[in-house]
C-alpha cells in the first residue's frame, strides 16, 4: 500500500473522540506525516465534533435513522467521506459496521482493545476479564467485512492487574490504544506497508 505524505485522514467517531484528539494533536506536531482533512459522526451532539470544531477540521454527520436501511446509510457515508478525498480512513471508536461499499472505496483502519483474533466483538474488555486472562492489549488492524477479523497492522500487550475491573482495564488499554494508533499511523505516512495475505509489513523510508 502506497501512501503519499502527508497521509490524508478522514476519522470516524461515534463519541467522546479521546482516539481522534490523540490524532489530532499528532497531526498539528511539525513532521508528522498526516493531515486529518475531515471528521466523520453517526450522531450529532459528539464531543468528537467538539474537538474537530475546536481544531478547525471540517465534520459531517450521516445517521442510520436518516435513511431508508443500512445499504443507503453505507453509500451515503461512503459518499459523504469520498468529498475530502481521503487516502485512508481511520475508524476510531466508530460504532457502526461499516458496509461493502464503503470498505471497498477505502482502506479502513480500525483500533480495538484486546489482543486480536482474540476477543473480538464489542465487549472484548468485558470477555478478556470473564476469560481469566493475565494479559490483553490494543490491536491496530485494517478492517474488512468481519468483525475485527482484518489484517493486523500493530500491537502491544496490557497486562490484567489483580483487582481490574472492566473500566480500571480499559482505561489502561485506552492509553495504549491512543499511542499505538498515533505510531502506526506514523509509520504508514513514513513509507506505507505491504499486505501479503494476513501478514502486514512496514515499508520504512
């Protein structure tokens, strides 16, 4: 995958945007080779949108409701993305599926709190506790048409202290989740990567 520098980034989000402000400041670092051109909602009232006013990055807002059934919210929410021409798409607790026609337009990638193929889903913080595990993570991967079933790009573990509960846990992941996004977003913008199969890897210039 060929990317040019600066990386144009549209971000999904569907609430408090903690993963886009990590980009966002990222993106205003002199040298980062990404520009956040728009930011994508499928609600109104987001802090997500607060934050992308506040940085002066243009926003939209495409809602399941608005439309007839989810094919027509997909191809309106590919459309709606498409006008700011983005080099790739950065899912960043965006809490839809995205559908067919959008992953065939983009290349999407997605952050998710465990350590994937383990724990997939929407509750993988919550299925990490109940499993027993001593160790989870965040995984950074391209998303396709399962669920967080894509190629993964990076990870890092996080180790389950004695007395987690499921936000003490996945507080600590967030913290890795926002860096390990910022990095690899980083490395792509840097030189790209090469998919082969499942395996992804980086092209370092």
């Amino acid at each position: 995958m060929d990317l040019p520098t600066p990386v144009k980034i549209v971000v999904l989000a569907s609430g408090s945007g903690t993963l886009l402000q990590a980009l966002l400041d990222a993106a205003g670092r002199s040298g980062y080779p990404a520009k956040i051109v728009a930011v994508g909602a499928d609600r109104l009232g987001i802090e997500a949108l607060a934050r992308a006013e506040r940085a002066g990055v243009p926003s939209f807002t495409v809602r399941v409701a608005d439309h007839p059934d989810r094919a027509a919210w997909d191809k309106a929410l590919t459309e709606a993305t498409a006008a700011y021409q983005p080099d790739l798409v950065v899912s960043a607790g965006f809490m839809k599926i995205l559908g067919g026609e959008f992953l065939g337009r983009f290349a999407v990638v997605n952050t998710h709190p465990a350590l994937l193929p383990s724990f997939p889903g929407m509750h993988a913080v919550r299925d990490a506790l109940a499993a027993g595990v001593r160790v989870t993570g965040s995984t950074v991967h391209f998303a396709d048409a399962g669920v967080d079933t894509g190629p993964i790009i990076a990870q890092e573990a996080v180790t389950v202290e004695p007395g987690d509960d499921e936000d003490v846990l996945h507080e600590r992941i967030k913290a890795v989740e926002r860096r390990l996004l910022v990095e690899t977003i980083e490395r792509l913008g840097r030189g790209g990567c090469t998919i082969d199969g499942r395996k992804v890897t980086f092209r370092e210039h």
